[in-house]
C-alpha cells in the first residue's frame, strides 16, 4: 500500500578523517513510499511544496494510487477510464463500494482533488521530455532498477475528464455547485489596484502578459530565446498543454516589457547564479528555496493562480478572479472598440490575434458584448421613455395651469 510520511532533510557532514556522513536535520517534507519505499517523481514533487500544501496534495496522491493499485496498474499507466472512475467512486461510493443516496464530496472537494492530480500530471509533463518519465522499481535480487516509461494520459486530459464527471453530477443534482460570478472583464481601476496587491516582479510581469490576450500556459512557456526586446514581442511555445505546429507571435508594450525586464535582473538572474549547474530555458522560472533547495524550473500555473487570487482578496474584488480574466478581458476590450468603430478588424484578424482554430472560440465574448450593447439599448430606450413621460406630465400641469389663469381672469371680469 502507499502511505503519506514524513521525511527529513539530511545534512552533508565531512569528519576529520574524511569521511563523509549525513545528518538529519529538523527540515521536514512529504514522502510518499510503497511499502516503505520511497516513490521517486511524485516525491520531488510534494517537496517544491509547503507543507501543508504537499500533505493536502500528498493524501490525493495516495488515495488514487492506491486505487489503481487494486486495479495492478502503476500510476504512469493511469487512463482516462481510471481517472473517471476513480472520480465516480470518491464522489458517489462509500469506502465499502456501496452506492450513495448523496454525493460523499462537496464540488469544491473535488476540484482539490483535480487540483492535485492535475498538478502532478503537468509536473511530470514539464519535468522530463516527450511524457517520458524516469521511475524506479526496488527488486531484492537487483535493488534499485532505473525504467524510462511513457505517461499514458496527459494533464490536460486528465482535466477534461474530471470536468464531465462532475458536470454530470451537478446536472443530475446530486452535486451542487456554487454560483460564482466570475469577472469576464476588469475596469481600470481593477487592473491598477490588483497590480499593486500581486507581490514580486515575475508575477506582476505575467499578469501584464495575460492582459495581452494570452492564455496562462501560453505565458510559462515562453521561452528566453523567444523574448525579443527590440521588436517588443514574445512566442509562447505552447497552448492548452500542447505544442504549437506554427508559434504565434505577441506584441506586448513597453509597460510589459519594463516588468519583465525588472524581473530578469531582480529575481531570476540572482536565482540563476545560486541555481549553478542547473539551467531551464523557460523565461518565468521558480526563484524561492525550499529548505534550502532551489529547484531552477519552470514556474507553474498553481503557483501564479494562488498569488493572483491573494492579491484580489488583498484589493477587495468580490467577483471571482481566474487566471482566464486577463485573456477575456483582452477580447472583450477589442470588441467594444470594434462595435464602437474605434478599431477595424475581420473575424481572420480577431482570430489570429488570439490564436484560435476557428472564430466559434470567441462566442461567449460576442455574446458578452451583444448583451453589453442590448442592455445599453433597453436602458437607452427607458431613459427616453422616462423623459418623454416627464416632458409630457411637465406639459399637462403647464396646462392646467393656464387653464387655471384663465377662469380666475374670466371671473375677475365678471
């Protein structure tokens, strides 16, 4: 079976003889050990986190291994029926198998739970090359056995799966879900205050990058050799977790291109040189220790998300902040200047601006706008409707008025 354990950081200590020994230190993190041995990939990955995050996350990890150990499938082999069904199971089933009347989970327990799967997934996807991932196997006769294995089903996919489980769920009603009011656009204001409230220069950096209508993980991975100052441009070499066949290119302005120049010289030039053999080619990198340890890779979604989220607390925004806001604010945006006729783009332009496949991709934002301007028409209309009404009941009493001047003047004569 897996287990969740604690683990301790061990010193390097050299005698007087020389000889090398290593010595525990109170610097703990989250193991996971199958028959208590230590799991390698999912391991590293618990230990970038702290440690509450890496015990919440660790639990997932060892639920759903455990479940597919029943099923003698390693988690490299995982498919997308086994994430489905262990889904279904947490949500639907108690521990003994047996049906529920109710779901067992709340919507948001099962989001954590894609959180974490997801996050793992992506970790091994952006750690090793092609989804090829180094594991180990303990044999008695060989010890330790080096594998290359290639990952079955994808992050993303993994993702994909879990959001029709529990679509379903909550159209049935089993699963209730929460309604957010999800802020599709910001103000100006907005923008300014949840600057000021995003704390480090990275992170400022990459929320101005998605203001220019790039997805999340189409700004991680730009790479340095992509960033180009003098033309003010970036290449995200992915979107939606795969490879691009044809690299757009983004122009982003000077504000940006300040922020992410303060960046490069504050934060991952410093965590470059502490960072010595270790090289990563992506422009927004890890730049914290962990016990010490300063894992020089490429910065993740979960991490920018928590830190976006923080600062919109921080700045009071009661709607809900995504990561997505500042790609659909950008869409948006263009599409009040193209209805207004500030600006002039066709479909072709609008789609090649933010890399979509076909323009069916910016229906909710057409959809966002139409309404923006129907409701601008209907409060056009009651606000002429009002003055009309106002400009008539005005006349009537004007009237009445003149009717009233006119019989005191008749009985005056009289």
């Amino acid at each position: 079976m897996f287990k969740l354990v604690d683990a301790c950081v061990s010193k390097k200590v050299v005698g007087k003889n020389k000889k090398v020994s290593f010595v525990p230190t109170n610097n703990i993190y989250k193991c996971i050990c199958e028959d208590e041995i230590p799991i390698y990939p999912p391991s590293k990955w618990l230990k970038s986190k702290p440690i509450t995050t890496a015990k919440t996350y660790g639990t997932t990890l060892v639920r759903f291994f455990n479940f597919l150990k029943k099923r003698r499938k390693s988690y490299w082999k995982a498919s997308r029926k086994d994430f489905r069904d262990f889904f279904i199971l947490i949500t639907e089933y108690d521990e003994d198998g047996d049906s529920l009347e109710e779901v067992s989970i709340q919507y948001q327990t099962a989001e954590n739970y894609k959180t974490a799967l997801v996050g793992f997934y992506r970790f091994l996807n952006q750690y090793y090359d092609n989804d090829i991932v180094k594991v180990y196997e303990y044999a008695e006769k060989m010890g330790w056995i080096g594998m290359d294995v290639k990952i079955k089903t994808r992050w993303n996919d993994i993702e994909v799966v879990v959001d029709e489980v529990l679509k379903e769920l909550a159209h049935s009603g089993k699963m209730k879900v929460g309604n957010k009011e999800y802020l599709l656009e910001y103000t100006e204001d907005e923008i300014a205050v949840l600057y000021l409230n995003i704390y480090g220069s990275r992170n400022r950096a990459i929320f101005l990058c998605t203001l220019h209508g790039m997805r999340i993980d189409e700004v991680l991975s730009i790479k340095i050799k992509d960033y180009d100052t003098k033309k003010g441009s970036v290449k995200p070499s992915r979107s939606k977790g795969r490879k691009q066949e044809q690299i757009r290119e983004v122009m982003i302005d000077s504000e940006t291109l300040n922020q992410i120049e303060v960046y490069l010289q504050d934060e991952r030039k410093p965590a470059e040189k502490k960072a010595k053999s270790q090289k990563c080619e992506y422009m927004f990198v890890n730049t914290r220790e962990v016990y010490d340890v300063l894992n020089f890779t490429q910065y993740t979604y979960g991490s920018f998300r928590s830190s976006l989220l923080l600062a919109a607390v921080r700045a009071e925004i009661m709607k809900d902040v995504r990561t997505h806001t500042g790609r659909s604010h950008r869409a948006t945006t263009l599409l009040k200047m193209m209805t207004s006729g500030e600006i002039k783009l066709s479909d072709e332009q609008f789609r090649l601006i933010f890399g979509w496949k076909s323009m069916d991709s910016a229906t909710p934002y057409v959809e966002h706008e139409n309404k923006r301007v129907a409701d601008e028409i209907v409060i056009g209309v009651h606000e002429e409707r009002a003055k009309k009404v106002k400009e008539f009941k005005a006349l009537e009493l004007l009237n009445e008025l003149k009717k009233k001047e006119q019989l005191d003047a008749t009985q005056t004569t009289i």
